[in-house]
C-alpha cells in the first residue's frame, strides 16, 4: 500500500504538532504507511500546494474553514473530533483520517 499524506490544520500548528506525533506512533504500531504533518491554518495554502496531501484534518478551533476548502479541494476535508484531539487520541485520529480517504477516494471512482 502506497503512503498516505495526512496534514493537519491548527489555528498555529502547536498543539496539532503533539497529536501529529501521537498518530506516527499509532501508525508504526499498527503498521500503516502514512506522512502525516501539520501546519497553522495562515500557511495552510502553501502547504495543500507542496505536499499534495490524501486528506486535510482541520483542528476544531479551525472548523469554520471546513466549508471554503471542501469547496476548493478535490480530497477529504474533515473536522477532528473535539474530543480526541482534546486528549490527542492519535490513534483515533489516524483512524478517522485514514477513514476520510477511503471514503474519499470511493466518492471519487463512484
């Protein structure tokens, strides 16, 4: 399986810098191929235009911009889970961003 790039989307990409490390840890156990990086949501144009990621995770101080990249984005865009990124779940997370793909890439072929 190729790898998956995940990035995620923070008001200043400090808080979403933990939880990226909590998910790499939860991939490496579970054995999943993912490149998973986060940024502040005012470089967050710069970032979708380099690394083409599979998926965008916003942080949920950063919801309000779910709708504007749904509409300028042909991948995934989704909202963290408060909760699991108040208690940086990683592993929850990873699964619901590997989640978002699937189900992503099946609207696409549909």
């Amino acid at each position: 399986m190729a790898e998956k790039k995940i990035m995620l989307v923070c008001a200043a990409g400090m808080s979403t810098s933990m939880l990226v490390a909590r998910m790499q840890k939860a991939a490496e156990k579970d054995g999943v191929e993912v490149n998973i990086f986060a940024t502040a949501a005012s470089d967050a144009d710069n970032k979708l235009a380099e690394e083409k990621p599979d998926v965008l995770m916003l942080g949920p101080q950063v919801r309000y911009l779910e709708g504007q990249f749904k509409k300028d984005l042909d991948i995934p865009v989704d909202v963290i889970n408060m909760q699991d990124y108040g208690l940086m779940n990683g592993e929850k997370v990873l699964k619901a961003s590997l989640k978002a793909i699937a189900d992503g890439k099946q609207g696409e072929e549909a």
